[in-house]
C-alpha cells in the first residue's frame, strides 16, 4: 500500500509540474504577442464578440492556475480548475470543427504547429491524464472511506464537465447574436471565402459598371460618356461600342450609362435628360419633359426609375420614382426616406442600388451607419444598420459667399461602395474594426456583407490593393465581385466549399 501511495503521490506531482509548464509557456505566449492573439480571437467565428476581456482572462486564468499547482495546499483547486478549463478548449475547438460557420487559422503557441483535430486529442489526453491526477488527490483524503473518495471523484468530473461545456455553449451562442443582431463593430472573416481569379488592364481610367446582363460586364467611362466597353465574366473583351444619341446639342455635365436589359439608359441630372435605347443596337432617343433634376438615377425596369433630387421647398436631398412612359414623364416624392442630421444634403449622400431578384430598392449612406430598403413604389421601406457604430455624419459644412455649400474639411467616410444581388447587399467600410490588423488594413479593403432577407450581418472579406490603391467601384454578382481599380479590373470569385 506504500508503494501505491510513493506512485500515487509522485504521479500527482507529475502532472503537476506538466500542468505548470504547460499553462505557463500558454500564457507567456499570448502575453507577448498580445494584439496578434486578440486579432485571431476577433476573427474566432464563436467567441469574437468577446475577444476583448477573454484575449486577457485566459492567459490570466493560466497564470493562476500555474501559480495555485506550486502548493500542496491549493493543488486539488488547481486540477480541478486545470480540468475545467482544459474541458472549454476542447468544447469550443469541437464545436469550432462541426458547427461553426468556417474553420479559422490557427491562433498561436503550441497549436499553431497543430491542427485543429490534433489539438482537441492533445486536450483530450490532457483532460483524461488530470482527471486520474484529481481522483488520487481524492484518495489521500483520509476522513472519508474509500467508497465515498470514488463516488465523489466522480460526481465532481461529471459536474465540472457540464459546468464547462455549458460556459462555452453559453458564449457561443451570445457571441453569436451579438455578432449577427447586435454587432459592436466586430469583422469576421472565414478564411480563403473570397479569392482573385482574374484580372484584366483596361488601359485608362475612368471607368465605372454600366451593369451586366447574362455573363457580360458592360463598364461606361466617365472621360468619354458615349464609350462602352464589354467584358465577359472572366474578363475578356469581347465588345467596344458607342452610343448613338438623337440629340447632341445639350450641355451635358455628368452623363453617365445604366443598363436595365434590354434597354440602357444615358441619363444626366445636371441638364437634366434621359435617353433610352436598347443594347441590341445602342442607339437611344431622348424622353421628353424631365423636369426635375436629379444626382443619382438608378433604372427599375423600362419605364421606371429611382432618382435622388432636392426638395424644392427646403432645398434638402429627396428620393423619388420616375415614370417615363408615351413620351411623358411624372415624379412621385417621399421625403420620409432620407433622414437630415446637419444639413440635409450632404450628411444624406450615399449610393442608391436596385435588388432585382428582391424588387428593393437598396439606399446606402456615405457618412453614417445605416442603409434604407424600400419596395419599388418607395412606400413601404425599414432601415437596417452596417456593423460600425458611426451613427451620425461626421462632417463639416462651409457658406461660402455666393450661397454654396462646401465640405469644410475631410469628412469621415463609412461606406464607400455598394452593391447587391440575391439577398446579400455587399459595402466596402471606410473604417478598421475592432481586432483588425492595421497592416493588413492598409494593405487591404474590407468588404461587409448583409443578409437582405435574415435582415443580418454574415461576414467579410478582403480585397487586396493593387498599385497601392484601393477600388473605385464594385459589382457583385451571385458567384463573382468584381472591382475596378484606376486601370484595372478584378474578380473575386466565391469558393463555394468554404463552409460559411
């Protein structure tokens, strides 16, 4: 019976000691590369909306733990906890491989050189080998007879293992709705998701989406209004046209194409006048009496059009339907939809976009954290919110002498692009999140993408720059986003194995 106690004992030591080695190398580990571990844990796609205070209580925990193995007195405590926290890491990385929506990259330490499947079997092993080093402490505990040692080892496994895996299963699914439903600015990026598959030079500048019907790309260039050229989806040319319009004699400022298949329309708010012509041949004639200007004009269909003009009475941004039909036309106001914070022109600047699979209208903002969906007829819409928390435009206004109005200095700018298809609406943020690197942030743009229908935020992905610049433009499409940097077109291409 002595020599069962001597291996008893000197087995508890043991595992001691590893435990101690083990929790210590752990925690030093995060704590020296403290930003790099609270990145990985931002980008965790269970526990990043707690990657704050958990980046410092684990190695905490670790250190304490390490510490309370040192004693004989506080040993017991220190197994028991060693279980228990052993028993989260191998709940979260078991849920992290059959229930997450992507597998991340490795976090660092000891499991950067493991995989996932590795590390839960290292955990596992490590559960089981404390579990017998907890039962012999047990038994040196002499008021109790050898019956109640047993049982009681067993119920307190038992209990501390329930306790664990509900912990974790608590944070993930609280992680979850915060990250989806009530995001505090938190970016998750599944890895590899989105990939470059193509590249094409266009030559010159100036060139922004038209639209695109079946697998074409057609681009308009702000530089020759009446130039169109047409690429397939893996960036091929296979079209150069030009506009033929019935009317020259105008004084066109800022004619710009949108496509609505089988038409297209050229279209300049500033004159104002719409012309509308068919792709087949790209010849337009011009619709007579537009009478309201407008800065944006977003085609519905053939005969109908969102626009985004000024209240004539306040002289505040205004969103309306324009009907073009028999050579009339006829504008139907609702100025509920644009909301003024300073101004009421430039703090409700933004990108107007149409849903076609969804029939929604899709209202952007430049410098706040909130976007408007409306039906065609823009009455019925909601706002939803983008992730960030910049919900009041951040901008300066200047009177000059004349009258006009003038941004007073650079303006904080939260989505810069946006498109849709399907139910996603795709935004390029102008801001870093919270965990984000800010290396790969200047190295890269962060696209946010929302579920129209769950009314959701799912994830994001990088667009790395290219000549160190960033994209002017974005066209997405159901497998495809496509970016216009100056010169160059690019595609990103979904990898639909991804699990999401």
């Amino acid at each position: 019976m002595k020599v069962t106690n001597n291996i008893r004992r000197n087995y508890i030591d043991t595992i001691g000691y590893l435990l101690i080695i083990l929790f210590s190398y752990a925690a030093f580990s995060k704590i020296l590369d403290y930003q790099t571990f609270t990145i990985q844990l931002g980008q965790s796609p269970l526990l990043s909306a707690f990657a704050g205070w958990v980046a410092w209580l684990i190695p905490s925990v670790e250190l304490l733990i390490a510490g309370l193995l040192m004693f004989k007195p506080t040993r017991l405590l220190a197994l028991v906890t060693s279980f228990a926290l052993m028993m989260m890491f191998s709940a979260y990385i078991y849920i992290i491989l059959h229930f997450s929506e992507f597998v991340p990259c490795s976090c660092g330490g000891i499991l950067e050189k493991m995989t996932w499947n590795q590390h839960l079997i290292f955990n596992l092993i490590i559960c089981l080998i404390t579990i017998l080093a907890i039962i012999f402490s047990l038994q040196d505990l002499q008021q109790q007879n050898k019956g109640w040692r047993l049982r009681h080892s067993l119920v307190l496994i038992f209990t501390v293992s329930i306790f664990a895996i509900g912990i974790v299963l608590l944070l993930v699914v609280k992680s979850e709705q915060i990250i989806h439903k009530e995001n505090n600015f938190i970016r998750r990026y599944p890895p590899h998701l989105y990939n470059k598959s193509a590249q094409f030079n266009l030559k010159y500048d100036g060139y922004y989406f038209a639209g695109m019907v079946n697998d074409t790309i057609y681009l308009g260039n702000f530089l020759s209004p009446l130039s169109i050229i047409a690429i397939n989806s893996n960036l091929k040319k296979i079209g150069n046209y030009s506009i033929e319009l019935d009317n020259y004699n105008l004084p066109y400022r800022t004619a710009q194409v949108r496509i609505s298949p089988p038409y297209f329309f050229l279209t300049d708010g500033t004159v104002p006048c719409i012309f509308k012509g068919k792709i087949r041949t790209w010849k337009a004639k011009q619709l007579q009496e537009v009478k309201a200007h407008f800065s944006v004009f977003e085609p519905i269909d053939s005969i109908t059009a969102a626009i985004r003009s000024r209240n004539p009475k306040t002289n505040e941004s205004i969103l309306g339907l324009l009907t073009f039909s028999n050579g009339n036309t006829s504008v139907s106001w609702n100025d509920g939809l644009l909301q003024k914070q300073i101004d009421g022109v430039f703090d409700c600047d933004g990108i107007l976009r149409y849903n076609l699979k969804n029939q929604k209208l899709i209202y952007t903002y430049y410098y706040r954290n909130q976007f408007i969906v409306a039906d065609k007829s823009i009455k019925d819409f909601y706002r939803d919110n983008t992730i960030d928390t910049t919900t009041l435009a951040k901008i300066k206004i200047a009177s000059l002498g004349n009258g006009v109005r003038k941004l007073a200095q650079p303006s904080l700018m939260v989505n810069k692009l946006s498109s849709t298809v399907g139910n996603q609406l795709f935004i390029n943020s102008n801001l870093r999140a919270h965990f984000e690197s800010l290396k790969l942030w200047k190295q890269s743009s962060a696209i946010d993408v929302y579920n129209l229908k769950t009314k959701t935020y799912e994830y994001s992905f990088h667009v790395y720059n290219i000549n160190n610049k960033k994209p002017q433009a974005m066209y997405a499409t159901k497998d495809k986003v496509y970016f216009i940097f100056d010169k160059v077109l690019v595609a990103y291409q979904i990898d639909k194995s991804v699990r999401r």
